[in-house]
C-alpha cells in the first residue's frame, strides 16, 4: 500500500518521522499533489528519465498569473524542453566554465572577508542580514561585472522576484512583477554593455557572443537568461549560507573540525546541501503513460522528488548525522538530469569562500535568541537568524 504525505500542510517537513515511515514502507507516497518519490534511486532514476519534463513549467497558468513574471516563466529555460532546452542552456553553461569560475574566486573571497571584518566588530548578529544576504548580493554582482554597491537593489528584486513561487503568490503579483520588470531592465543594460564593448569576459558578454554565433535567439531569451542568473544566484546562495550556519550551531565539533583542517571546506558544502538543501524537492511532470517500479504512472502525473530525503535514504548513507569528514554519494541537491542547476560551479565557488573565510575567523558561533524558518519545505531557508560568535 502507497503511504500519504501530506505536502499542502505548513508544519509538513521533508526531515520528519512520517517521511521516514513512508520511506521506509515504499519508494514512494501520495500527496494532494501528485506523487513524491522518497528513495535515492528512484530519484536519480526519474532526474533523467525523458518520460518526464519539468513539473513547475504550467505554474503561471495553474495559479492564474499574468504579466511580466508569467511572460518570463513560460520562456525561460526552465519551461522548455527538448531541443529549445538544449539550446537555451548552450547559450550559457560553456560560459560558466572553470576558468570563469578562477577568475570570480579572489573576488568572492574578499567579498566574504569584508563582511568578516564587520561581523568581528560587535560579536552578535542576524546572520541572514549582516552575511548571507549582502554576500549573496554582491556575489552574483560580481557574477554580472556590476557594481558591487548595486547589491542592496538587486538582493530586494530577487526576494521579491521569489514571492512568485509561494502557495499566494497571486496576492503579490503587482509585487513580483514589478521586480521582474526591474530585472529585465538590468538585464537590458547589461546586454547593452557587452555589445558597447565594455564588457568583454564576462557572463552577459559570453551570452551575447554565444548567441550571435549560434543565431535564432532572439533578445527575450538573453534578457530571461539574465533575470534567471540573478533569481537563482541570489536565492540559492543566501538560503544554503543560512541553513549550514544552523548546521554547524547544531554540530559544534564539525565547526572545530572545519578550522583544524580548511581542505574540508568543499566536502563541508556538499554535506550542508545533503544534511539541509534549500531546495528540499524537485518537481517532473510525466508526459506519456508509463509504468515505474510497480507503479502505473499515468501521463500529467506530476511528481515530487524530494531530493532531502533521498540524501539521508540508508540505502546510501548509513550515518545520516551531519558529518563533513565522511565520502557521500553525489545527493541531488542541484537537481540532475537536462534541468541539472545550471549555475552550480558558481554556487559552490561562492559557497565555500565564504565557508572559509568565516571558519578562519571565528571560533564558534551560537544561537543568541529565536530563529525564524520558512516551512521545512519547497524552498525553505532561515528568515532571522541571531547568532553570537567568537573571534579567532
């Protein structure tokens, strides 16, 4: 018998008993929304199955979203499939290479000491608002060739921008659409300044050769791949900062572990992501009737792969404990597959200079009052964070 879960309810958690009892009983379980898959194989499994496409592509037209926002989802990257996919993607993933990747590096790094030379001063914070946020906002200015003073701007657009995929986003829609209005018109700028030859190595300078190369792209696609860096950029990175700080709080010898030996830094990102992903499931959509592990799946089936859980499946780790000196099997935190996260290499570059620059600089950090959370799922990421610290 297919156990429930009941993802509709606020309090429903990705790291709760009942996902572990329905894990454990089956690889997957109802919901009021389709199906979520709870297991690791089956989620990488449906990652790349083509029976599947991208679950969140009709989100506008299922919550009765109009305007700028609706326009720019249903053309992004995200809700194409096939070969427009594939040519939206090579307009910019060989532009994230490593050696764009080296270049950003020392300017993440600096970004993250600065803020550590403020965070030193007083030794208590809102960790959200003095790191997390401004770190993630002058990163994806760096990622951009902005200025990075134009952080504050473009943080603000970004979290508005998110209002659009919460269960009432209609009630904000003046408010995101304004953002993603706002955006494009960054985005506009920036084009501009590529073609004017003031850009000439960086992001929106390799989109625009790439695209005049490739031709049949028109200017929306390079203006939404642009709003999309700066939406997933500025997200990912605030969120994922926030919950590994919590993480580490909670696990104060991973910390000491962490500053004895800085080469754990890339493993410390991986392990945050595994034991506490921003993203705690993935959604596909089934396109053909098809059968899968016992199961009829029938076509507009939509399904949950919630990629947290399948992270913490005893089929693959048989320590769940948050550990970042222990070899993990690959999680899915960046999703996987033809909508694999197209801006990985910059998250976890970004990621762990700033994960280094705080473990050389402090001690310890603690909770110093209540935290406030987004719902333990979909996207989840602390909201108030006060944390005191002490300097190394």
């Amino acid at each position: 018998m297919i156990p429930f879960l009941d993802l509709s309810d606020p309090a429903f958690s990705t790291r709760s008993q009942a996902v572990l009892e329905a894990r454990a009983g089956h690889w997957c379980a109802r919901t009021p929304y389709g199906l979520a898959v709870l297991r690791y194989r089956e989620v990488g499994l449906l990652l790349r199955d083509r029976r599947l496409r991208q679950g969140s592509h009709a989100w506008p037209q299922t919550n009765g979203l109009e305007g700028r926002f609706a326009d720019f989802w249903r053309n992004s990257v995200i809700s194409h499939e096939g070969t427009d996919h594939r040519a939206l993607r090579d307009l910019i993933v060989p532009v994230l290479n490593d050696d764009f990747i080296a270049r950003l590096r020392p300017v993440f790094a600096k970004i993250a000491g600065d803020l550590c030379d403020r965070l030193a001063e007083t030794g208590r914070c809102e960790f959200q608002e003095a790191f997390s946020i401004p770190f993630a906002g002058q990163a994806i200015c760096a990622v951009l060739g902005l200025p990075l003073s134009d952080w504050p701007q473009i943080s603000h657009d970004a979290s508005d921008l998110g209002h659009a995929m919460g269960v009432e986003c209609k009630r904000h829609e003046p408010v995101f659409n304004a953002a993603c209005e706002r955006l494009t018109d960054v985005a506009r700028d920036l084009l501009a300044r590529a073609r004017r030859g003031e850009d000439t190595d960086g992001l929106v300078a390799g989109l625009v050769a790439r695209a005049d190369a490739a031709g049949g792209h028109g200017e929306q696609d390079l203006l939404d791949m642009v709003v999309i860096a700066i939406f997933g950029g500025v997200d990912t990175t605030r969120s994922q900062l926030g919950l590994g700080m919590s993480m580490f709080i909670d696990h104060p010898a991973q910390w000491r572990a962490l500053r004895d030996d800085p080469a754990l830094v890339p493993a410390a990102v991986e392990e945050i992501i595994r034991a506490r992903p921003t993203t705690t499931w993935v959604t596909r959509e089934a396109v053909e009737d098809f059968e899968f592990g016992g199961e009829a799946i029938a076509r507009g089936t939509v399904l949950h792969l919630l990629v947290h859980a399948s992270a913490r499946d005893p089929a693959v780790c048989e320590d769940v404990e948050f550990d970042i000196s222990v070899r993990r099997r690959k999680h899915f935190g960046f999703g996987g597959g033809a909508h694999h996260c197209i801006g990985h290499g910059i998250a976890r570059a970004d990621m762990r200079c700033a994960l280094a620059a705080l473990s050389k600089r402090f001690k310890a950090f603690h909770y110093d009052g209540a935290s406030e959370w987004l719902p333990d799922s979909g996207n989840t990421s602390p909201i108030q964070l006060p944390v005191r610290y002490e300097v190394a």
